[in-house]
C-alpha cells in the first residue's frame, strides 16, 4: 500500500529551542518514516540565537530560496499534505504566510503546528488580524495544550483543532543528592527577558538576604538582547557574586549532568507555550518551580510534582523555594512523581505515536 506524503517545513537546529528539538525529532522518527514518504526542508533562517532579528538581507534570501524549494515539492513530489512549525507573531510570521498561502494556492492540505502563541494578543492589530485570517484559512491546527486554545479560536474551529504535547527521549539517570548541604537551584534556559531570569535572581537575593543556603546555576546561551556581562551586571547588582553562576550553554551529557545534580528546576517564564525543559527536569526526577503560564499547568501538577506561581513574582518564587529548602523528603516525593508522570505522558514514544494519529486523521 502506497505510504501517503507528507513535507515537512520545519525548525531543525541551530539554533536549539523547543520548535527545533521537535522537528530534530519527528525526522528521526522510525514511527513517523514507517508511516509516511517524508521529505524534509528547514525552517530556520537562524543558526543561531544572536542572529534572530539580524541579517535581513542574507534571511530575505533564505526566504525566496524556501519559498522556490516548497513550489518545486508542490510540483514535482505532490505531496498529500504539508506540515509547517509557523511563528505565531509578526514580522517573523510573513515567511511562514508566504508559504502557507503557496501551498494553498495549489490545493494541497496543511496543518500548522503551533510551538508558540501570541495570536490572541495580537489579533486586534488590523494588518495582524488579516494575516491570520488567511494563515488559518482552511488549514488544521495542532496545539501542544488545551490550555492554548484560547489563543486561537477567533479563527480556527474546534474541529480543526487537535491537541499534541510535546514529549522527549531523556533516560533515567541517577540524581546526585544534596544532603545537608545549600540547595542547588538549576536554571535551564537561554537568556531572554521572557523566561524570568531576573525575577530568579531577585529570589535569590531575599533568599541571601534571609541567610538561606542555596547555590543557582544558570545554563543557557546569550541572546541577542541578553549578553552574559548583561546578565553578569544583573548579579552585581544584587550582591549575588557568591552564590550564582553563569555555566553557558550545556547540551547533551553535559546537560544531563547539570539536570543530575540540581535539587530543583526554576523556570520562572513571563511568556511560554509548553517548555520542554520543564519535561526534561520532570524525567530527571526533579521537583519544578514555574509560572501559571501557557500549557505549563498541563506539564506540572501543583503540590504534586512541583510548585506554581504567578508570573514576575520573586517573593512568591523565593517562598516556594524556601519550601523545598526544608523539606527534603517532599523534593524526593516530587520528582519521583515528576518522572512517573514524563513517563506516563511526555515520553518521545507518547509524542510520535499522538503525532501520527493526528497526521494519518488529515490524509
């Protein structure tokens, strides 16, 4: 029987974000090429996070190059559907439209899968509200949450829309015990102003300032709005020179290592869909502190595998930590229940056999 075709325009690393992390992981999948004639085409016009925003000649190139890749596909292969990883805001979202509205134009069916949001805030914007009309014309909806349907039901019906989360490959591995010693806070994530990394180290400083024992690792890649001497004078600043660090970028082993030997996960996000660094920290068996931000309440069960707090809310993030602080056996008895839970929902094996139903339900 004739395997149906699928093209996939989506985010491959570099650089490396949740988006990319997935589709890395849907072209790896034995699952997905058993089920489906693949072709692939990448989305990124970044290689890297300082780039995002830059180089607009070199990316318009990029973008007339994609759009020339997809047309000769849509001519030649004829692919039964097109799978796409859109940004969900402008201007970013005018590369993804272009291509949207190509492969429209010759009839194939697309689904867009969305590893981000914003369309709510911004579907009261006249040029906004027109792109997205034409964006989700017609077109399948996959969303990491139900929790995130709000952001695009003013265009997109129930019944084109599916939910997915995410789900990642981490095997188990043993966590390194603390005793007695300072808490080791990990923050796992690249610097930018959304993911909270200021509101961590005010914690940090009403911690200090309470005589607690802890120690935060902060592991990332710069941005290009956050340089590590930005983030250094933000240490400065609150006094916090001996009792954080800024360890880089981590991937791979080296990243699992800093997973291992962290106490708790602090994702102190402003701004987030579904963050795959939150199922990594769950799988390696550690207790997780974020935000009642996007599909994060759908990853985390508060009071069971983790704590929950409102957004840019040091004192309430400083609490929670507290928390943890003094009560070992509950830091236990989260992260078990943290990798029971990745286990039971988040795994690689969860995500692709969800994502092929839903695919094989289009063509």
């Amino acid at each position: 029987m004739k395997k149906p075709r699928i093209l996939f325009v989506m985010h491959m690393p570099p650089p490396v974000h949740g988006a990319a992390v997935m589709g890395a992981q849907i072209r790896a999948s034995k699952l997905v090429a058993d089920k489906f004639e693949c072709r692939f085409l990448n989305l990124s016009a970044s290689s890297s996070l300082e780039e995002i925003g830059k180089g607009r000649l070199r990316k318009i190139r990029f973008v007339l190059g994609l759009i020339r890749s997809v047309r000769q596909e849509l001519r030649t292969w004829k692919p039964d559907l097109v799978y796409l990883t859109p940004t969900s805001t402008l201007p970013a979202l005018f590369k993804d439209y272009s291509i949207v509205r190509l492969v429209r134009r010759y009839g194939c069916r697309r689904v867009l899968h969305f590893h981000n949001k914003g369309v709510a805030n911004r579907s009261g914007h006249r040029l906004d509200d027109w792109v997205y009309r034409r964006l989700f014309d017609g077109a399948d909806v996959i969303l990491l949450s139900d929790l995130l349907r709000p952001d695009v039901t003013k265009y997109v019906p129930a019944e084109r829309i599916a939910i997915c989360p995410n789900g990642l490959d981490f095997p188990e591995g043993k966590r390194l015990e603390s005793g007695n010693g300072p808490l080791q806070i990990l923050f796992l994530s690249n610097l930018l102003e959304d993911k909270g990394y200021e509101d961590l180290l005010d914690a940090c400083a009403i911690l200090r300032k309470e005589g607690m024992p802890f120690r935060c690792h902060f592991v990332g890649a710069r941005s290009a709005s956050v340089s590590e001497a930005d983030f250094l004078r933000c240490v400065e600043v609150r006094h916090l020179e001996e009792t954080v660090v800024y360890e880089g970028p981590k991937y791979g082993p080296d990243k699992m290592d800093a997973l291992h030997k962290a106490d708790v996960l602090v994702h102190p996000t402003r701004e987030d869909c579904f963050p795959l660094v939150i199922l990594e920290a769950m799988a390696a068996g550690l207790p997780v502190i974020s935000t009642r931000e996007g599909g994060i309440p759908d990853e985390v069960e508060d009071g069971i595998t983790g704590i929950l707090c409102e957004k840019r809310n040091p004192a309430a993030l400083a609490d929670a930590l507290k928390h943890l602080m003094e009560d070992a056996a509950l830091r236990e008895r989260m992260g078990r229940a943290g990798r029971e839970r990745y286990e039971r929902l988040f795994s690689a094996s969860c995500f692709e056999r969800r994502l092929t139903e839903i695919l094989q339900s289009y063509v």
